[in-house]
C-alpha cells in the first residue's frame, strides 16, 4: 500500500493574489515532475487563477456576512433593522415634530358682587385626538385627553377674566391648557380576517409612517400593542372615584386617575420592514382568557399527546393547557387599523400658525344641564393657538443613528437595575396619575439582630427606600397622597428586578428663608441693583433646581450675587429655618447652624431637602452703606 504523506496547507492566503500564488507554490513543491509551465498564457494558469477567483469570492461574501451580522459593523439597512427589534428598539420611519399648543375656552361666571368666582363645572372634557391644523395646511394631533378641571402643577389652567358686565363684574372667564401635539394625520385601513393563522402578520404601507394608533375589530374588542408578544399586561388608566377605589377617591381632584395593571389575551407587537410598518399577532385559537385557562388539576392532564390523563407521562411544565400565551390570533372578523402619517422636516411650523381645529369630540355628560344656550356658548368658545413654533420633525433615521440608539435601548433592556434606572422610572410615571416631583433612593437598614440596638444598624441587601415628594398647585413642595403612592407602586412593580423590594416613603421638608446684604458700587443705581440681586436668589433657589439631599453651598451663593453687575461687595449672608404649619411651612425643624461646616449647610441623615415655600416673602434684602 502507498504511503499517505501530508501536505502543508497554508490558509493565510484569502484575496486573489495571495490565492494565486498559493497555488502556485503548492504545484511546484507537490507536483514538480507533472506540471511546470507557470506562464500567464498556460492553460494550467487559467485553472489557477480560476480556483484563486472563485476563492476570492467566496472569502469576500464569507467576510461580508459576518459583518453584517454583526449590529456594530453592519451596513445594510434591512440587517441593521432586524438586529434593532430583535434587540428591542423600534426605529422611527419619520419623525414628527413637537409644539405646545394652548387650547382656550370659556367659562361662566358663578355669584354676583364680591362673592363672583369662575364656575368649573363648565370646564371641557377633550377626549385625546383632537385634530388641528395650521395655516400651511399641516396637520397636527393632540394623543393625551384634555380636562379643563384638573388644575394641578403639571396640569395647570390658567383663568383671566374674559369680559365684564355693565356693574364691573366678570360674566366670562377664559381658562387656558397647554398640552402637547404632534404633525400627524390618522388614517384607517380595514383587514378581513377569516380562518385563524397562527403568528399572522399584516403590512401597513404608506408615506411617512410615523406609527399604529389603534386596532379595533368588528366585534368591538380593542387589541393592544405590546413590545413583545409574551408581555400579556398593560397600563390602564382609571378615573379615580368611589366605585372604582373608595379609599383613593378621597384625593380624586389631586389625582384625577388610577393606575391599574390590565390582563390582554388580544394584543400585537409592530416592527419596521423597510419604509412600512409590519403587524404581527400571537398564536392563540382559543376565545377564552388566558386566565381561565391556567393550570388546573381539572386541565393538567388535557395537553398531553395521548389525550388522556396519564400523568405519569412527560409534561412540559412550561404549556400545561393550550393557552393563547403569545396573545389570540383573530378570526372570523374586521380589523380597524388606525395608524398616524406625516412628520418630516416640513412640518416644523412657526409660532401662531396653528390656530383651526379640524376635528374634536367633547364629553359632554358632565356639563350642568341648565341651560343648553350656554352649552353651546361654551363649545363654540373653543380656540387654539401655538405661542412657540414646532419643532423636531425629521426624516427617517440614518443607520448609523438606529444603531447607536439600538445599542442604547439594549443596555436599559427596559428595566430597573440601578438607582439611576429607579429614579427615571419614577418620574417618567404619566402626571395625570400623580406629580412625582423629588425622588430619592438610598438602601434599606435594619437592626443588628445580635444587639437589637437602634444605633447598630445595617444595610438591608434585600430593600430600597424611595422617598418621594410631589407638588401642588402653586408648585410647592408637598408630601404625596395615598393615591399617588399606589400608582407610583403599581408603576414600579413593572420594571423592578424580582428580587428588589421597594419602600415608598415621604422625604422631609426643609423650610428656609434667607436673608442678605450688598454694597452698590457708587455709580450704580441702587433699587436696580438690589432687585436685581432678588431675582437672582429667588433663581439660585428654584425648586426646580433642587433635589433631595442637596447641601446649600454658601459660597457658591455669595460668588452668585458678587457676579451681578453694580454689587461691590456680600457682608452677609443669612439662612435659618421655618416652622409653621399654619401658614403653610413644614414642621420641620431644623439646626442650620448645627449642620454648617465649611461653609457648606448639609441636610439631615434621613433624606430631606431645602426649600424656599414663599420667595416673595421669605427672601429678603438689604443695602448696607459705609
């Protein structure tokens, strides 16, 4: 029998050239006797260069696929979409631009002589999708539902008096709501559906795609999109009364809604397929819930192939009964697909041009049913107008940019893991649930069990404390209600890491007032300059600026007030607290001077913060002379 021998096989060599000259040099050292003529018009060379080119271009297609496979270096557009919702980011066909758009209308006045006052039970119900349209002929929409009852501080509405009788007296108030609106028109398309098909899929075409507003089916059932199929929960938003929760309804008008975690067997997920949107529904074939269907000992046995209940078989514990875990697949009906076009850079529009509505519904069942002739009035008093241009609108993202933000949304994966991640989720929480204005999140501590001393304590692996606290009307520090508390718990409850548990408590109020003095420089005008020195204090001490266990850096506020033109010096600066409840203070109390070190004022170890209630009054001044 012939000797096997082996030869040395370089694979180093992958563009032509290499390949070619790795052929070359393989003939020669393996085949020296049976082939010589290494000439570029030899037949042999043409076989060479052949094998060296198909290699060349299968290395080329090989690299190539590896790369766009990979979410960082790929550039194909249809790749890089498909690894951006498989990762869980949805990009944006067209971006529509954004404006504040103030919706007005009148309100009737309530009493006579000194005891007149704006009577609210006029104010309008807008239910969300109010259409308006500029003067360029751009349409825009607003998606939120608009209440002029609620007047809260992120709500607010804005009451003047409209016009007077002959006695001086207002008969007409005009309240004033801003809220938010994007360019985009609603459009509708109908799909029959017939026979059920598992995972069933329905393209949306159209320009300027902007997203899918709602589904509807003939039968009158609403299906849901979710950001997966599995997710079988959504946000519901409740109006907050006795029936639907007695103990919250108590702080109905602070808190106009509940939040509530709601069960949707019929739901579907959306995903960008080129310049369309892509619709795709789940498996289910049964028309019951998913949570009649869970795992009981009367259906345990029912999934088994055989049919009968012979337990001693194998069982998938994750499919015990054919549930619809993925979501129902419609069947024998009309879906209603109501999706939004428009956005683009077009649709960035100047202030004072949207000023015509084109479409809006009003609930009329709460307006007072004495007289159908102001019913009217009011209605027709509705207005609108945008004191700031829109802005924001865009084309489609670039490949680049979805892959950037493709990365970023993977690293949240939607999810709360840090305290940073517990913080934005809390304020994220809608305001119409509640205003979530301070959040604070530091570990839980427990007593030392060995010592059971208060003063020996630990960290508790196990618990988070969030202290929070909210606004009022005038934009003041409150504690939050119960309410808000357990919209707050409801919201969390969704993103938190199973084995994090979460304690929602109150921080505590800092009241303070602060007192300094300036000298002017000489050629300086000394009312101005000390008005001047108020706005910035009142300004250094916005509680927007302001965030739970802040410290109150002195220093940094006497180079604050040094900077402003025409203050030659700061002799004194002076903080202390306040404490009365009756005139709306915490009841706090605290020692400034206790806490001062380094010229720096810390708050207390249990989290609290700083807060000037009323800086008209509780900022004063003075001009000192020498």
């Amino acid at each position: 029998m012939a000797k096997e021998t082996s030869k040395d096989i370089k694979y180093l060599g992958r563009d032509f050239n290499s390949l070619k000259k790795g052929l070359i040099d393989f003939a020669k050292i393996y085949y020296p006797n049976t082939y010589n003529d290494f000439s570029e018009a030899s037949p042999g060379m043409m076989f060479i260069e052949m094998a060296a080119y198909v290699g060349d271009v299968l290395n080329y297609y090989i690299d190539s696929q590896l790369k766009e496979s990979l979410l960082l270096y790929a550039t194909e557009k249809n790749n890089v979409m498909a690894m951006a919702s498989a990762l869980g980011y949805k990009p944006k066909i067209s971006v529509p631009s954004t404006v504040d758009i103030d919706i007005f209308q009148l309100l009737p006045a309530s009493g006579s002589g000194v005891n007149v006052t704006v009577d609210t039970r006029y104010g309008l119900e807008i239910e969300p999708g109010m259409l308006c349209r500029s003067d360029t002929s751009i349409d825009f929409i607003v998606q939120s539902r608009v209440d002029f009852k609620l007047n809260d501080a992120y709500n607010p509405t804005l009451i003047s008096v409209y016009s007077i009788d002959g006695n001086g007296s207002p008969n007409y108030y005009l309240a004033k709501k801003t809220v938010k609106g994007i360019s985009a028109t609603p459009k509708t398309v109908t799909e029959v559906i017939t026979l059920p098909t598992k995972y069933l899929k329905i393209l949306v075409q159209d320009d300027n795609l902007i997203g899918i507003d709602s589904i509807i089916d003939s039968d009158g059932n609403e299906w849901y999109e979710v950001p997966y199929l599995a997710q079988d929960t959504i946000f519901e938003k409740t109006t907050n009364t006795a029936f639907n929760d007695p103990d919250a309804a108590v702080y109905s008008e602070e808190t106009p809604y509940l939040l509530k975690l709601k069960r949707v067997p019929r739901r579907f997920i959306t995903r960008v397929v080129g310049t369309n949107i892509e619709i795709q529904f789940g498996a289910g074939v049964s028309s019951l819930p998913d949570e009649e269907q869970l795992a009981s000992p009367e259906n345990i046995g029912l999934s088994l192939p055989t049919g009968k209940e012979d337990l001693d078989f194998s069982i998938d514990p994750s499919a015990p009964v054919h549930t619809s875990t993925y979501g129902l697949a419609p069947s024998n009906t009309t879906l209603t697909i109501k999706y939004l076009v428009g956005g683009g850079i077009g649709s960035n529009v100047p202030s004072n041009t949207i000023v015509e509505i084109t479409g809006v519904s009003v609930n009329t069942d709460g307006l007072p049913k004495e007289s159908n002739t102001l019913n009217t009035v009011i209605l027709n008093s509705l207005a609108i107008n945008n004191q700031t241009a829109a802005v924001g609108g865009r084309s489609a993202e670039t490949i680049e940019e979805v892959r950037q933000n493709t990365m970023s949304q993977f690293a949240s994966q939607n999810r709360a893991v840090t305290r940073e991640d517990y913080i934005i989720r809390a304020y994220a929480m809608p305001t119409t649930l509640g205003s979530v204005a301070k959040v604070f999140i530091n570990p839980d501590e427990q007593n030392q069990i060995v010592t059971a001393n208060q003063s020996d304590t630990i960290q508790n692996p196990l618990a988070l404390n969030m202290h929070v606290l909210g606004y009022n009307t005038a934009r003041q520090l409150v504690n939050l209600n119960n309410a808000v508390k357990e919209n707050l718990k409801t919201y969390i409850s969704q993103y938190r890491m199973l084995t994090d548990s979460i304690n929602i408590r109150n921080a505590y109020i800092i009241n303070i007032s602060v007192s300094f003095s300036i000298v002017v420089a000489p050629s300086s005008n000394a009312n101005d300059v000390l008005l001047r020195a108020i706005e910035v204090v009142k300004d250094y001490f916005d509680i927007n600026k302001w965030q739970i266990n802040q410290p109150i850096s002195i220093g940094e506020l006497y180079t604050t007030i040094l900077s402003i033109s025409g203050v030659q010096t700061v002799p004194s600066i002076d903080i202390a607290n306040i404490t009365n409840a009756t005139l709306g203070y915490s009841n706090v109390v605290y020692s400034i001077a206790t806490a001062t070190k380094n010229n720096i004022i810390y708050p207390s170890l249990d989290p609290s913060i700083f807060e000037v209630k009323y800086p008209n009054t509780d900022i004063k001044d003075s001009i000192s002379t020498y």
